[in-house]
C-alpha cells in the first residue's frame, strides 16, 4: 500500500513533524528545539516543555506540511509518538494527533520513541538485517540485536544514567552550558582526545551500561586536584580552560572505550550481525562514530549512523517507523494512549 504519513515527535524538548512518503522520501523534517527555554535550569524542566509544546505544535505542523507542499487532505497516516517520554510532553503530541485524526478521518499509529531512533539509520541508509544498533541519547543508552522490522531484541540496556546523561551532568559539573555533549566534543577535539586522568571503565563483562560511577569517578578526581569542594559543591576553578579541556577529552575518550568494549562483546557473541548502526543524540559526537566505524570495519561489518539531523529528536524517524508498522498493517485507534 502506499501512504503519505504525516509524523509528529513531542516526546522531550523537541516539537517536531515530518511529511514521508511510501516511495522511501522524506518530503520535510521541521524540528522546533526549546535548549535556549531550559539552558537557565541546566536541564530540561517538563512544565516548561509541556507549555512549549502547546504552543509550537499547531505552526510545527502546519510548516511541515506546507514545506512538503503536501494538503492535510493528502496525508493517509499520522504516526505519533507515545512512549516512553515526559508524560505532558507525550500527551501533547498525542492529543494533537488524535484531533486531526479523528476529525480529518485518519489512520493513527502510535510510534515507540527508542524504535524511532533505532530506525533512524533507514532514512539514508539501506542497512541489512541483522545487525547491532547502539542507540545513546540524553534519556537512554541500549544495545539491540535487530532482527527485521519490529523484530528486534535488547542485549544491553544502562542500569543507571544514559551517555548523554553523563555527558551532561559532568559538562554541569565543570560549568559548561547545557546540553553539555557537544561542548565535551569541541574541548576534547581541541587537546587531541587524550586520556588525561584515566577514569575507571567497566568491568564486569556483559552487555549493560553504567554510567553514574562515571560521574563520581571525574568528581572525586577534580577533588583530589583541589578543584571541587565538596562540602560547598562548587567547582573551584571555572576559570581554568586547561582542566576543563582535559576533563572533556577523558570523559570522551573513557565512554568511548566502554561503548566499543560492549560492542566487541556484543560481535564475538552475534558474529551472524552484517553491520552495526549508532544511532541517538550522541552520535552527533564524530570521535565516538569514527571509533565506532574502525571497529566495524575490524570485524568486517558494516557501520551506518544518520547525519545530526537525524541523531537528535525528530520526527522523520517516528514517521518512518509509522510507514513500515503501516505495511504490517498495525495500527492504533482513537484510544490511543501515552506511556
Ligand atoms: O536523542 P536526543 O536529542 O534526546 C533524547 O532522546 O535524549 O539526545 C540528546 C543528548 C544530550 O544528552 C546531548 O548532550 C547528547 O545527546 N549529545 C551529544 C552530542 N550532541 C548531543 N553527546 C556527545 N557528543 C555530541 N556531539
Ligand atoms: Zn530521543
């Protein structure tokens, strides 16, 4: 069958929609970020999201549409996102979706956020099944053996913090502004990604993740050097380039190692995998897919991971997954519900 979706992501703090086509085109993707509204709290503050949400949703869509030069009256599907997320968040989407479904006589399927960017790599790639997918965001860091379309299985999942989570609270930690990963890119990139103070790695030997040991492993070293106090929780030397430029670049290089230590795990016990993809917001971070890729390579596997625009929060993704679950013919219904 053939479908033209209109898809919608509200799941964090990017209110998105895209228009995408059967014939594999993506028409448009207009993404609306609120970081500048949350930079003040030095994270996302879901009352302010929810609010934020409302009030862009109705013009996010209407661009959308109108840059793909596609009438509501053509659209077939709305794929929407409704888990996991912040749940007014969520609801915003969901309840717009639902409204222009129920009135404009639609088709809703409702997407799951984490299949979205699992997925994500299908927007410009043809990936073969089956194959590895390391999804690393702000809220999640996985490790998926993907078997086909909708068949896919979780071999790692972060018991504590996600990547980007640690991304961000350790850039909060040394004062940088938030999100902190891609300030952790920029400072690391400019001392050549040295190793400077050898954090701890992992070291059990199975699939997870663990990132908040991470956090207190760079805290309790900045303490040792006289740079954090404590009893105050202040960083004691905001004004010191050189040490946040070596934090940021042992940070780096530390999940780095983890990442490709989970992954060379993941190969030796899934040698069928032809590839692996790297998807989420963290894989913006162009050292973490460099290293990434020569492992693949290493293994003679494939590598893929979307361009930035498809890294971060967007809805192309979620419409992609709503145009495969269209020709498995599952959709939701009205009730459609958040979670
Ligand atoms: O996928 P995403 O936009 O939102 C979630 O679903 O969480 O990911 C946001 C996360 C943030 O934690 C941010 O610090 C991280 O992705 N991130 C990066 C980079 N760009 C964004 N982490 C490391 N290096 C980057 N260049
Ligand atoms: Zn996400």
């Amino acid at each position: 069958m053939k479908y033209v979706l209109l898809g919608i992501e509200s799941s964090c703090d990017e209110t998105a929609a895209a228009v995408y086509t059967t014939d594999n085109r993506l028409l448009s993707n207009v993404i609306y970020s609120q970081t500048d509204l949350h930079k003040q709290f030095g994270g996302v503050v879901p009352e302010i999201a929810s609010r934020a949400h409302i009030e862009k949703i109705s013009h996010i869509v209407a661009s959308a549409l109108e840059q793909a030069n596609i009438s509501l009256r053509q659209v077939d599907v709305i794929a929407v996102t409704n888990k996991p997320g912040l749940p007014g968040s969520l609801l915003t989407g969901v309840c717009f979706a639902k409204g222009l479904a129920y009135g404009q006589n639609k088709k809703i399927i409702g997407v799951n956020h984490l299949e979205g960017h699992g997925f994500s790599s299908f927007l410009e790639h043809n990936v073969p099944f089956p194959h590895l997918c390391l999804t690393a965001s702000g809220g999640h860091t996985s490790l998926y053996l993907v078997k086909d379309f909708g068949d896919y299985d979780i071999i790692g999942i972060t018991k504590d913090d996600a990547a980007g989570e640690a991304f961000d609270k350790i850039a909060k930690l040394i004062q940088l502004p938030y999100p902190g990963g891609p300030y952790i890119e920029k400072l690391a990139a400019e001392v050549d990604f040295i190793d400077f103070f050898k954090y701890s790695r992992l070291k059990d030997k199975n699939l997870n993740f663990s990132f908040s040991g991470l956090k207190t492993a760079v805290l309790y070293n900045l303490v040792s050097q006289g740079a954090y106090d404590l009893s105050e929780k202040s960083f004691l030397k905001p004004d010191d380039y050189t040490l946040k430029q070596q934090v940021a670049s042992s940070l780096l290089v530390c999940i780095t190692d983890i990442f490709e230590q989970r992954l060379k795990l993941a190969l030796q016990q899934y040698p069928e995998v032809q590839a692996i993809t790297f998807v989420g917001g963290v894989a913006c971070n162009k050292y973490i897919k460099a290293r990434i890729e020569t492992l693949a390579h290493s293994y003679h596997k494939q590598f893929f991971s979307p361009s930035a625009q498809f890294c971060t929060d967007n809805a192309a993704m979620i419409a992609f997954v709503g145009h495969y679950k269209a020709q498995q013919n599952k959709f939701s219904d009205y009730a459609l519900d958040i979670y």
